[in-house]
C-alpha cells in the first residue's frame, strides 16, 4: 500500500476512535428528567419506581412553601407545567438556591416515598432566560 492510502486508513481509524468516543461520552452524560405526570405515571404502572432515583422538572405552586421550625427543611407543593392539576408534595433537606422563590421552576432529584411525598436530595432552579430590574432599582439609577 502506497504512503498516502496508508495516511487516510490511519486518518479514517482515528476519526472513528474520536467519534466513538464522543458519541459514548454524550450519551453516557446525558440527564433526562420527568414532568410530575410521567412520574406518577410510572410508578402507577411499576411500583416499585419508587426506589429509583429520578429528577423531576415542576412548578412550586404558590404559598405551599414552609419550612420547618429551626431545621433546614422545606415543604412545598410542585405541579406540572402543563396540567397544574397534577403534583405532589416536596421535602428537601438543605438550603435553598439564592433564585428561588414560591413560583420558581425548579429540577428536583429524590425519590418518590409511599406516602406519595418526593424526598428531594438536590434541588435546582429555572431561571430565566434575562433579568430584568424592578421599577424601583431603575428609578434609582434615574436619581444617580
């Protein structure tokens, strides 16, 4: 085989490596998380869902947020973005993200206990895609 076929086999089985590697470490780092309804969903059709650990993407529903009397736990409701009908009861252990608030989109991920309530282990929020001031910083700057 001649310099230049040898050069493009070589160059062609390095491009496969890389690409294979790629695709396995892509696919392998992917996170996938479920709306309120398709959790609830599936663990109705398989029970035992409920042992796996998951992360779930909801709305807080408003003025469900408590958190429990000298302890870092919270307890508020999450709802599906589009069928606010369906939900469930959230207790997380630990302090709350700085851009959270009790209409936050939030990622959760925990387990679904038997009494229906999710034991959030770690808790993530949605923020918006700008941020925009209130009417009162820009009066502020106004006023500088």
């Amino acid at each position: 085989m001649r310099k230049p076929g040898r050069f493009m086999v070589g160059l062609v089985g390095v491009a496969a490596v890389v690409s294979y590697l790629i695709w396995t470490g892509v696919s392998n780092t992917m996170v996938y998380y479920l709306t309120p309804t398709e959790l609830l969903a599936r663990v109705k059709a398989d029970p035992s869902f409920r042992n796996v650990g998951v992360k779930v993407s909801g709305k807080v529903v408003a003025g469900t947020v408590e958190r429990v009397p000298d302890q870092l736990v919270y307890r508020f409701k999450v709802h599906d973005l589009s069928d606010p009908a369906v939900g469930f009861q959230v207790e997380y252990h630990g302090t709350l993200p700085d851009t959270f608030t009790d209409q936050s989109e939030v990622v959760l991920e925990g387990r679904l206990d038997g009494n229906g309530v999710f034991q959030a282990t770690s808790l993530l929020t949605k923020c918006g895609s700008r941020y925009e001031a209130s009417q009162q910083d820009l009066r502020k700057d106004v006023k500088s």
